[in-house]
C-alpha cells in the first residue's frame, strides 16, 4: 500500500486504489450511519474527505473507539479506497475501512477549535499557527515564491552568493544596527570600565548585517551577474505592519549595467513572481481573495498585463504638493516620501506599480551614482499600492574620487570601506543592483496586513517569541 500525500491523492484518478492516508484531523461530522472526517496534511490548500459508512458491516471496535473520541487537531492514519466523490467540491473522497488514532488532541486544551480564530491570538500561539488554512497557505507561497527567486536569478546568468550575516561595516549608513559581542557586558557594567572591543571575539565592534550588497557587489565585479538571499537585520524602532526586525532580503547585483537595467530587472522579477504565484499558488492564492483580500487575483493579473509608470522624485513631489492637503506630513523636495505619500502615488496617480528615481542624495545612501545635477542620485524606490516601498536600489557610483568625496561628505572614513573602495580602483564599471524583502512580496501577493504574518517567527521590537 502506497503512502502518498494528499496533495498527490487529489490527482490521482478515481480507480478504487486502496491505500494510507496520514494527517490531521480538521473536521468531523456525522449523518446518520455516516461519519465524514476530513484530514490535511498541509501538502495542498485542500485535504481529502474520509467517509466512514457504518451500513457497511460496522468497523472494529477499535476503530469505532476512535472514530467517537476524534477531535480536530488529532493525528491519524485512515487506511480505505480512493472513489468518486458525490460531494461537490471534491472529485475524489476516501471510503474509509480502518483508523489508527496516532497522536491525540484534547479539546478541553486544544488552542485551535473549529472555529476562526483572530490572526493576533495566531501570534500568540504561531508554533501551533501553520495549521490553519490561513498560515499554511502563507507558508506555502513563501515555499514556492522562495523557489522563483532562484529560479528567475538562475535563468539570467546570476549565480548565489552567500554573503556574511556578521560584519564591522554598516552598508546603509543608517546605523540601526544589532551589535554582536562576546564581551561580558555585566561584568564591564559592574566593574564600571569602559569596553575594549579589541579584545571582543572579532577584534572589533561588530554587528548583524543590514545587507548584503556591498559583498555582493565584489562579487558583481567578478562574475557579472550575482544576487544574494539571506536573512538581514535591522534596529529600527518601527512598529509597524511592514518592519521587522529580521528579514530575508533578495539582493541582486549585476556589473555593466545602468539605472535603466536595473529598473527592467526589477519589473521582470516581480512579474515573473507573480505568475508564478498566479500558476502554482492557485487554491492558496484563491483563499486569500476569499478570505483576506477581496480582488488580490484581478490586481496581481492586472500588474502582469501592464507596464509599471516610471516617475523621478521631482516630478513625483509636484505631484504631492499639488494634493497637500490630504497629507498628515506636507511634502516638500527634499523629504523622505511618507508612507501616505507612497499610497497616494500608487493608488490615486499610478494605479499600480511605480518606480521612483533619481531621489535627493541627501535620502539616499552614500553608494549611489551622482546624477549631472549634483544634486540627485540614480536611486530607484519600487512602490506597491498597500504596502509602499518592495523594492530599493540604485546604480551605483563607480567614480573613486566622487565615492571618497562623498563618504567624507557624510563623516564616513574612507579607510575604512577600502576593500569596497578597491573595486572602483581596479576594473571599476557601471553597476546596478536592488534589494527586496521577501516578506513585504509576500505580503503584497497574499494581501496578508501585516508583516508579522507572513514569517513563521516574527521578530520585531519586544518580540522575539519562539
Ligand atoms: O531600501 P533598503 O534599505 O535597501 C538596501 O538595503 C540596499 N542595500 C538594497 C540594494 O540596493 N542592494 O532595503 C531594501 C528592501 C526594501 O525595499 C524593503 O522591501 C525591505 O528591503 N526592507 C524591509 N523589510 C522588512 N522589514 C524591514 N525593517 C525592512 N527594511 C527594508
Ligand atoms: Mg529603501
């Protein structure tokens, strides 16, 4: 007898093939002589229906055992032939003849009962959360979108390249960074002595990385194409629905190639993404328009058929300042674009996607090329409506002299970066790259709220549960 899943099963053709089923119990409901349990084993959105006939000659008084004390949550193993099904809903349903009743779950304790439950109780208990039709359907788009990643990368000549999660320089210059240290911090504290990190574990202050893009751009300068996939770090103290405190971060990096590359890039892999959420996330993707957000197939099939709208900052903040005053934060050239700014250009100018470009140097970080006005730089923000800001890059300066000059500008010490500052010593080119959180595309394609949701184990200010 095979063993499948139920993913598998519900392909299978209804030939009256016996066989095993294990999972977990969702649902059991009696008519009459007949008992219908529905099992999942989170292999697909669906699981299968286990129908139990009594008219058919009774089951042994074990499995009659079971089959009364089963409760959702409970784990079994339904053995019984695959037939048609009359239901609708379901083309194929178990006749079941045995039970094996493998791990139970009380009821009296059991935290998730048949009914629907708040995604902040989910939080609480999220080692538990994966077994809703809400976290496994998250979980399995995350899978399969995690999987595209390499894929669209893998296809265009980009190749992986780990980059290091511990490191001494802050990439972004924005200082919210997770020192890491093996000093005895009580100890210092009682002893009142100022701490000498050269005798910390790496010699130096040393932090968790908020990117992985300079490394990766050493690498851009060797093998062309790169792109990197990791989890990355920040110390902001933003509560909010789209900021954790630990994301994983897609960074692709590509020598010779200009702003105009990049933003092509950039709309490519999104769009490539989401058909592929579109084609292999069909029954996930179906409940969360269902359940979370009405109309999130139309919007997703809609950004594929359409070009993404190209604005500068410039331009972008004419925009804003012709509609002050539906604005909390009044827009002015030279402010970093408010989140109610990005909605506003996505929802009411764009109607969809928008790439950003050529943003005050002084927003943006030290990296970037300096545009002819010395005033602008080659950034590019990608702004999606409800989430704002996916995506963030630039082409980058590959001038040594304006690099330094500006690093020093910002109080940077050039000496520092200078294994960052030899690949614009040796064999500089233009060079672009960007960097998405994962979790803000999974957002975006599952319509879920809040970031908190869409990672197994959020880790966010105060929180760092499990
Ligand atoms: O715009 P950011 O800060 O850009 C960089 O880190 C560059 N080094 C990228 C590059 O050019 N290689 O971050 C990039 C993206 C943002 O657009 C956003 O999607 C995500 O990372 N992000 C966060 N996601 C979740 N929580 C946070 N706290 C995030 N901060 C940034
Ligand atoms: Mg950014």
């Amino acid at each position: 007898m095979t063993r499948p899943l139920i993913k598998e099963i519900l392909g299978f053709p209804p030939e009256s093939q016996d066989l095993a089923v294990q999972g977990w119990v969702r649902t059991k409901r009696e008519l009459k002589n007949l008992i219908f349990v529905e099992v999942y084993d989170g292999s697909s959105f669906d699981g299968i229906q286990c129908t139990f006939d009594r008219g058919n000659g009774g089951f042994s008084p074990s499995a009659e055992a079971t089959l009364t004390a089963l409760s959702t949550g409970c784990a079994i193993a339904v053995t019984g032939r695959l037939v048609p099904s009359p239901a609708s809903g379901q083309a194929v349903e178990i006749a079941a003849y045995g039970i094996e009743l493998i791990g139970d779950a009380p009821v009296e304790t059991y935290p998730l009962q048949k009914k629907r439950h708040s995604l902040e109780f989910l939080r609480e208990i999220a080692h538990l959360r994966a077994r809703t039709n809400t976290f496994g359907a998250v979980a399995r788009t995350r899978s399969r979108l995690a999987f595209g990643v390499h894929q669209f990368f893998q296809n265009r000549g980009f190749q992986y390249v780990h980059t290091p999660i511990i490191t001494a320089n802050d990439a972004e210059g924005a200082g919210a960074m997770f020192q890491v240290t093996t000093l005895d911090l009580d100890a210092l504290a009682v002893s009142g002595k100022v701490p000498d990190y050269q005798r910390d574990f790496f010699g130096k202050r040393s932090y968790l990385t908020v990117s992985g893009q300079l490394e990766a751009e050493t690498y851009a300068t060797a093998l062309s194409r790169v792109y990197t996939f990791g989890p990355t770090f920040r110390a902001e103290n933003s509560n909010t629905a789209r900021h954790l405190a630990e994301f994983w971060m897609i960074e692709p990096e590509a020598a010779f190639a200009d702003l105009e590359d990049n933003m092509r890039l950039a709309e490519d892999f999104l769009k490539f993404l989401f058909e592929i959420a579109l084609k292999d996330c069909a029954e996930d993707l179906a409940f969360f328009d269902a359940r979370i957000e009405k109309g999130i197939i139309a919007t997703l099939q809609s950004v594929l058929d359409s070009r993404f709208t190209h604005i500068t900052y410039t331009d972008a903040v004419k925009e804003l300042e012709k509609n002050t005053a539906v604005f909390e934060f009044k827009p002015f050239w030279g402010c970093d674009l408010q989140s109610e700014h990005e909605k506003f250009l996505t929802e009411k100018i764009a109607k969809g996607p928008v790439i950003v470009t050529d943003y005050p140097k002084e927003i943006k970080a030290f990296y970037m090329k300096l545009n002819a006005d010395e005033k602008t730089v080659r950034a590019m923000d990608v702004l999606v409506p409800r989430l704002g800001e996916i995506i963030g890059g630039s082409q980058r300066e590959e001038s040594l002299s304006r690099l330094e000059k500006r690093m020093l500008e910002l109080n940077m010490k050039p000496e520092d970066y200078g294994w960052y500052l030899d690949l614009r010593r040796y064999g500089t080119v233009p060079h672009s790259g960007f960097g998405m959180g994962f979790e803000r595309l999974i957002q975006y394609v599952t319509g879920m709220a809040n970031i908190r949701d869409v990672i197994p184990y959020p880790r966010a200010v105060g929180q760092a549960d499990f």
